[in-house]
C-alpha cells in the first residue's frame, strides 16, 4: 500500500490534493496544519513514503514540519506546495531537507508527476536494501559510498545524506572526473518526465557542499563546470 501525508490548511486544495491521489492508488492521511503533519507523521511513520507540505500553515509552518521530519527520517519524500511569490521559500525548503516543489497553482498531471517520481525513487531504495550487490561500495580517495546501506563515510565518519542527496553522490561517483550536466543530474535523480527547473539540482548541490567539503565555499571535489553543471574531482 503506498500512503501519503497530505498537510494544508486550504480545504479546497487538500481536497482536490486527497481526491487525485486516490485516484492514483494511494492512501491519504490528511492534516490541516503543521503540528497536526509532525504528529501524524510520528504516529504513522512507518507507512508513510511521501509527504505534502503546504509552506504557509498555522501553528507550526511547512518548514518547520519539513525541518522536524527530515531530521528525524532521510528516506521518506518531501514536496513542498508554495505560492508563485514564495520563491525564497521554496529555496529554503529545499535547503531543509525537500526533495521537490510545486508551485500553486498546479494541474492534477503536474502534481501526480512529481509525486510518482518520488514514490518511485522512495520504493527503490528499499528494493536495493534488499538486493545483493557484487559491488557494494564504491571508493574515491577518503570517501567511501555503500551503494547497499546507502551511506556515505568521510575518514571514516558518516556523512548524514537525504535520499536525493545520496542518488546525486551515487550519480557523480558512478562517473568520477566527468562533467555532468544538469539535465542529465536531473534525469537520473527525479526521472526523464520531472516538470521542475533546474534550481533544484544547484539548491542540492549546495547543500552537499556544505556537508561533505572541508571549504564549501571552494570546493575541491565538488565542482563546478561553469556554463553546463558539476563534476566530482578524484
């Protein structure tokens, strides 16, 4: 059973939110805050493969929510819903720990899109845990990446990574010292048929900068090809 946590204070866009994901085969628990989102989300952890986020929520926000459950799990999928004007927002969100946006307001293919995607790359992670690889790691200098517990260790230390960012790192240490585009980063993270820009590779690159280079403001691994995306320097 695939089930998603569905958090927006407008009853009209929860609704039409709820009714075509039904449609698509999923299960639908809803909240209509973001204290309500963290509490379902503990009670039902287990479950849950993706969560919607509204940004603008009473009592406790889509960031916050975002911040709370990413911290607390780095498999489950996270999309944010933002307004056309959030466009800060929706950085931020994917600073915190989401995997995606979609900005309101958005056609019921656009929304599904975007969520079947991320199921997708949610389920296959669990499949892979499963499997038995020849390769179960691969090595770059003082990084190791096990491709079967899916972790990344720096000297020896684990390096706390969201499922995007562990695909982006599986991604550029699959091809080492190759110039990756961002198209390509996209295809390979969020699927040929993602509707989103391009910020949201540079938004995770960013992010994994910070987490992985000594200098992330001049990084020597993880740089940039200017004019066509980043390359992963041994």
């Amino acid at each position: 059973m695939k089930y998603v946590l569905v958090a927006e204070d407008e009853s009209s866009i929860r609704d039409f939110v709820v009714i075509n994901l039904h449609r698509s085969g999923y299960e639908v628990i809803e909240a209509t805050n973001g204290d309500e989102a963290i509490r379902l989300f503990d009670e039902f952890e287990s479950k849950i493969d993706v969560v919607i986020l509204d940004i603008m929520m009473p009592t406790v926000d889509g960031l916050e929510a975002c911040k709370y459950i990413r911290n607390k799990n780095k498999r489950v999928g996270i999309i944010m819903l933002t307004a056309r004007t959030q466009e800060m927002d929706k950085v931020t969100g994917l600073m915190v720990g989401a995997d995606d946006y979609v900005t309101k307001p958005f056609s019921p293919s656009e929304l599904m899109a975007r969520i079947d995607a991320i199921y997708r790359r949610v389920s296959l992670t669990y499949v892979k845990d499963e499997e038995t690889k020849t390769d179960n790691s691969i090595e770059l200098n003082e990084f190791v990446l096990d491709l079967r517990s899916h972790t990344l260790l720096k000297n020896g230390e684990p390096v706390e990574l969201t499922q995007v960012e562990f695909q982006i790192i599986e991604y550029f240490f699959s091809n080492p010292n190759v110039a990756l585009d961002r198209k390509d980063i996209l295809s390979f993270v969020w699927g040929d048929t993602y509707y989103g820009d391009e910020k949201v590779v540079d938004v995770n690159i960013h992010r994994l900068r910070n987490k992985i280079e000594d200098e992330p403001s001049q990084p020597k691994h993880l740089t940039t090809v200017w004019g066509m995306g980043y390359k992963w320097i041994v």
